[in-house]
C-alpha cells in the first residue's frame, strides 16, 4: 500500500491499520478469555467445550469476520479505499488474503465455539495449552467477567467506526471542496 506511494494508497492503508487493530486485539482478547477459562487455547484440544459462552463466541465470530476484511469494518474500507488506488491485481490478493484468513478463524471458532469438525484422535503435536505461561489468576475462571467481555466489544465497536464514520454525511471534504492555503 505505501509502496505505491499515492495519497489515496495511503489512507486506505491507515483506515486498513486501524481496523485491522481493532479486530485483531478483540480475538487477542477473546483467546485469553478461552486461556483463563480452559488453560489452553488449541483449537483441538478446546474441540466444543465453550458452547457455553455465547457472549465470546459472538465476539469472536464478529471480529474473525473483521479481520477477513468483510463491511462495515475498518478493514474493508481500508482495502476498498487501496483496490480503488491501486486498481486490478491487487483486488485477487485481497480477495485470496480475505478466504484464507476466513478460512483458518472461522475454522478455528467453529471447533472451540461450536463443537463442529472432526473431533481429534488422542493428543496434537500443535498443542498450545499455556503450561508455560503464568496464570493472570489463581484458578480457572467458572464465569467469565462482564470486564473480560466488555474489552472485545469495544475494540471491535472502535474497529466499526473505522469502517463507518468516514462515510458519515458531511463529515468530510471531498479534495474539490476543500479551501487552498490562501483561504479560497
């Protein structure tokens, strides 16, 4: 995007940056709320054991989609804004960066959220249980606090905005209508 080095790559590239924080800090979030409950966070191992918490598997399933670049999310418009400066090649990156990326979270959601996929057979070699991390509690959580929720709603409401205040009507100026430096 900055290597294009047009004006308009540029902002795409910021708006792109910005969502992209939002959505992926939210399923930053998310995980360690499955690290705190579970003490592990591999999709196989977690196979269907948090269909009880639908409040994160709706978050997760919103921000996975964010960070595929789907709208309204910063992300879209992000690549929305850089396809349009760059023009044809880019658009198939974007829309095979889009399906893998999609892909490989929403796979990953289904197992843990949902229980679906084949159930794995014995242990995994790509097994993250956290063993080596140092608990943020005591003891795994029973409940997970509104806090822990509240974080991933709002990065991912932030990562919306991003996506949607610049259309917002009159909040900005089109290049032609904005005033030269002499006021005019």
């Amino acid at each position: 995007m900055i290597g294009v080095l047009t004006p308009e790559a540029d902002d795409g590239g910021a708006l792109y940056v910005l969502g992209h924080a939002g959505v992926k800090a939210a399923l930053f979030a998310c995980t360690g709320i499955l690290l705190d409950r579970y003490g592990s966070v591999d999709e196989h191992a977690l196979h269907g054991w948090a269909r009880e918490l639908r409040e994160v598997t709706v978050l997760f399933a919103v921000a996975a989609l964010g960070l595929a670049g789907l709208p309204p999310f910063g992300t879209a418009l992000g690549k929305a804004v850089t396809e349009e400066a760059v023009g044809g090649p880019l658009t198939v990156l974007y829309v095979a960066a889009t399906a893998v990326t999609a892909e490989a979270v929403l796979r990953g959601a289904a197992r843990v959220f949902l229980g679906l996929g084949p159930r794995p057979e014995g242990g995994t070699r790509y097994e993250t249980t956290g063993a080596d991390e140092r608990p943020g509690t005591r003891h795994r959580l029973r409940r997970v606090p509104d806090t822990m929720t509240v974080v991933p709603a709002l990065l991912l409401t932030g990562a919306l905005a991003v996506g949607v205040a610049p259309a917002s009507p009159g909040r900005w100026r089109t290049p032609s209508t904005r005033p030269d430096r002499a006021g005019h």
